[in-house]
C-alpha cells in the first residue's frame, strides 16, 4: 500500500511539473511573422469604397498657391512640351516614373484626374498644398509619408511640365 501511496504521489507530482511552470524564452535578435493573406483573412478585413487619392478624380478643384485659372488651347505646343519633358526627366524621375507607381505617383493620365492649375500649383509649392489641400494631404499619406520635394522651378518650367503631361 506504501509503495502504491508513494507512486500514485510521484506520478501525480511529475503531472504537475510537466503542466505548469513553463516559460518562454526570448530570442536575440528579431523575427518576422511572414503568414500568408488568405481568402479567409481578406473576407474579415474591413473593406472600404474610398477611392486612393492617386486615382480619385477632381477636376474641379484648383489647389492653393500662385496659380489661380489657367486656359489650355487646344493644340499641343510640342517645343514647349519637349522642354517639359526634359525638364520632367532632370528633376522628377528620381520619384516619379511614366507607366508605375513608385515613391510618387506616376504621372500618366493626370489631367483626367486633376485640373491643369491644381498640377502647377502642386508642382509650384507641394508643401503649402500638402498643408492646404486635402487631395495632396491624401497623397502624401497613400504614398507613405514621401513628400514632394521643392524643385524651385519657374512658372514657365511649370507650364512646360504641364505641356509634357498632355502628351502622356
């Protein structure tokens, strides 16, 4: 009986060390959960009908700084728009590539989502836009935070860009 009394204790004692008391121990360094998105997981995400700013159009709207109302004939001036596009590839190709997205978005199609005044106005003084303008201020958020950076042009070298874009 003593022996029984005495195995029954260490098998019951050896149940509960086995269950209880266990810790976790960090590892050094770091690591990264890399789980897959399932059909699952995106059937429980939110889903949101908001368009990104990078595709909302508003056309309609003329952005804040020095460029109030701006009328384009109906031609393309090619000099100015090859001036535009040389311009375009010095100071903007470092964020902006034509058929992607990339830091910034691409330029292609712009005018069917902006309005010429909103584009220089933009291209003009992103900062004040970015602070001013809620279409800009959404950008800046869609594209992670990368804010356009001042290329100090002209009014003129603005237009030319602009120019270049209506041949995108």
């Amino acid at each position: 009986m003593k022996i029984l009394l005495r195995s029954a204790a260490v098998i019951f004692s050896l149940l509960l060390m086995a269950c209880g008391g266990k810790e976790e121990k960090k590892k050094e360094g770091f690591s990264v959960d890399r789980s897959k998105t399932t059909e699952e997981s995106l059937k429980a995400a939110p889903a949101t009908d908001e368009v990104p700013a990078s595709m909302r159009v508003t056309l309609d709207e003329k952005g804040v700084g020095q460029i109030k109302d701006i009328t384009l004939p109906a031609e393309i001036d090619a000099k100015m728009a090859a001036e535009g596009g040389e311009i375009f590839k010095t100071n903007c190709t470092a964020c902006h590539k034509l058929d992607k997205r990339f830091i910034g978005p691409s330029p292609k199609g712009i005018l069917e989502r902006r309005s010429p005044e909103w584009i220089m106005n933009m291209i003009l003084d992103p900062k004040l836009m970015t602070e001013q303008d809620r279409c800009a201020k959404d950008l800046l958020v869609e594209f992670n935070g990368a804010a356009m950076s001042n290329q100090n042009l002209t009014v003129e070298q603005t237009r030319a860009i602009l120019e270049y874009f209506r041949t995108l």
